[in-house]
C-alpha cells in the first residue's frame, strides 16, 4: 500500500509539478492565461476557469476535514464559480488553487497508513486513502479537458 508520502507525490504529480502521466500538471496548463481565456466558453464546453474552480472547491473542501473540520461541500455547488471579469479575479481563483494543492499535499504526506486506513467523515464514504486516490484520477480527468480546451483556444 501506498504511503501518505507516495500518495502525495502522486497528487503534486497532477497539480503542481509533475509530467509523468500526462507532460503536464495542471498548475503549468493553467499558468500565464489570462482571464479572457480562462473564461472563453468553446461551444458547451466547460471553461478552464471552471474546471479550476471545481477542482479546487473539491479540494478545499477535503483539506478543510483535513484540518478537523466538517465534510461541508456538495456537489450540487461544484460548479458555481463566482464570475470572472478581471484578471486579478482569476489570479485569485488561480492562486487559491494552487495554495490549497500545496497544503493539501503537505497534510498528506504527513498521514500514517493507520490514518490512511481509516474512514473518511463516515464510512458510506471509504477511508482516506480512497478520497485522496479520487482525488487525484479526478484532477487527471479534469486536466485532460483543459488541455483540450487550451489548444482549441490557442489554435
């Protein structure tokens, strides 16, 4: 089984520094775009403002139980990014990403595989382990996209 060491080098891998699965982690797909293409809707497409938002609102919302606090998202709100219409708005959004990738990985690293092993806010929910193994195939799925979204965009 995976270490919470091992788990968060896998989940820098995809949000902050790594090139392993796909040549790119997200942080770099996201880094230097302005907020007019962070925000440019490609038919029904999602943006890449969105796609940040979503997963980071995850994210957020997994570090605060982390922290001793209550499971308090939802999905039904994963998608209600507040609007974007200067680029210090979505340098904003942009830099709380990448704080909250920062920290989450530096508690997971911190994890014993007693706490790795152990459920997740309620067991209808799984262990540790599991959430932050989703967390990480959901920021893949989701990185994928705004790969695509970017090269439509800069084509």
């Amino acid at each position: 089984m995976e270490s919470g060491q091992q788990l968060a080098k896998r989940f820098r891998e995809v949000l902050l520094n790594g090139k392993w699965i796909a040549n790119i982690n997200f942080k770099e797909a996201i880094t230097n775009l302005t907020w007019q293409e962070a925000t440019y809707r490609i038919e029904n497409l999602n943006t890449i403002a969105l796609l940040t938002f979503h997963i980071n609102y995850y994210m957020a919302g997994v570090l605060n139980v982390f922290e001793g606090g209550n499971l308090e998202i939802r999905d039904k709100y994963s998608f209600d990014l507040p609007e974007i219409n200067t680029q210090e708005a979505w340098n904003q959004l942009y830099q709380e990403f990448v704080d909250n990738a920062e920290q989450f990985a530096n508690h997971v690293e911190q994890m014993t595989q007693e706490q790795l092993n152990s459920s997740f806010v309620d067991e209808k929910y799984g262990d540790y382990r599991r959430n932050i193994e989703g967390m990480i195939e959901h920021a893949y799925y989701h990185l994928g996209q705004v790969v695509l979204i970017k090269k439509l965009l800069l084509a």
